[in-house]
C-alpha cells in the first residue's frame, strides 16, 4: 500500500518497480531501473532485464518499507527527514498507517541514462516540425508539452542514487517557513556543502539529495 501523502506518486513507483522485480525473480532474472516517471495518475518505469542466478537474493536487498514521520530511533542517522527507507526485514507494522509498502528501495533510475534525457534531445528526437505541424501555435504547444515530459530528468541523475526526495512546500509548513524555498536554489546550497542535490523531476517543486537533514537545516538559511 502507498500513503497518500507528497510524495504518493514515488512510493507509487517503488511500489511498481517491487512488482515487476518480484515478477522477474521468479524467472532468475533481476531489473535495473532506466527511468521513472508519472503524470497525473499514470505511472510509468522502464527497466533493464538481466539474467542471474541470484536473482533473488538481489532483489531481496532492494525491498523494503516506507515510513513516514518516523521517529529519531526508527530514522537512526536520517533523523529528521520525513520519510525514510528501510529494508524489508525491519520490523514495522503493517497496520500502522505510516508505513508504505513493500517496495523497490534501490535506484529508480540509472544516471547515465537519465543525464542523456534533455529538453533539447527529447526535441530532436520526437519535436514536431514546421512541415508536419503548418500551425505556429499549435507547434510551440506541441514542443512545450515535449520539453516538460523530460523536464529536471538530466538534472536529478546526478542525485537519482539518493531516495530523500524533499517537497518544498512540505518543508515551508513543516518548518513554519513564510514561503517554500527555491528548489534550485536550496540544490545549489546542498551542493555548495559537499552533498549531491539536485531539482527532481517531480510533479511538485522538490528536490533529491543524500543530505543529512543537518544540513538542509543549515542550507535553508542561505536561500
């Protein structure tokens, strides 16, 4: 099960991405997550399928439970965050509401893969043309809609190893802020701090950083 909260539609994903490496284990083949995305309700993975004989004890180590709001002895060196990943043979209840899962704990995507999704790519590849589409306005629609479905991809893959995605706007009301903070700008002073950050590809205004939540603390000061 997903919790419906900020974040919904990644848990969401994991939850798919844990199906279908279940699915594959049963035939002694492991996936690698390529890409990750959703629109609206649509969720959508694409991975790679490769053959192994431990197939399941992989797919195993990549399994586990969402939780939410977790307190600083079940966050241990995540404390703070709002989410945390643990593995599946954490013992959580299930009955609890603040638990999501199982689901797919590893990478959702693959950052070489990711890094080649630009705007300007996405464009050459699929952006319509003067001689297919004769209407001005319809085709600067059409390229705008193409340009957004790769928005931030080759931007996050430089973080797509980390599973904190941070919400902006959940950060403003949880810390009583008077405005959520600039993704890019609040990236930009993870980074400048030695972390990897980067403005997700997200259907809210977020982030994804291995920040400690230490210094997303000390990186909000300076945004």
């Amino acid at each position: 099960r997903a919790r419906l909260d900020e974040i919904a539609h990644d848990t969401g994903l994991r939850i798919l991405l844990a199906s279908v490496a279940r699915c594959a284990a049963r035939h002694d083949k492991v996936i690698e997550p390529l890409i990750s995305t959703w629109d609206s309700h649509h969720l959508r993975v694409s991975v790679r399928v490769r053959k192994s004989l431990d197939s399941a004890s992989i797919v195993e180590q990549n399994l586990g439970w969402r939780i939410a709001n977790p307190s600083d002895v079940e966050a241990g060196e995540n404390a703070g965050h709002g989410h945390i990943l643990v593995p599946l043979d954490t013992i959580v209840d299930k009955t609890d509401k603040r638990i999501s899962g199982p689901l797919w704990t590893g990478q959702i995507g693959d950052a070489e893969v990711m890094a080649s999704m630009t705007e300007e790519r996405a464009l050459e590849l699929c952006g319509p043309t003067e001689e297919i589409c004769d209407d001005e306005s319809e085709l600067r629609l059409r390229r705008r809609a193409i340009a957004r479905s790769v928005r931030h991809l080759a931007e996050e893959s430089s973080a797509i190893h980390s599973g904190n995605l941070v919400v902006v706007d959940s950060l403003a009301s949880r810390l009583q802020l008077p405005a959520p903070p600039s993704p890019t700008k609040l990236a930009e002073a993870l980074v400048a701090l030695g972390h990897c950050a980067a403005v997700a590809a997200y259907g809210k205004p977020a982030i994804r950083t291995d920040a400690p939540w230490d210094s997303i603390l000390s990186a909000l000061k300076s945004v």
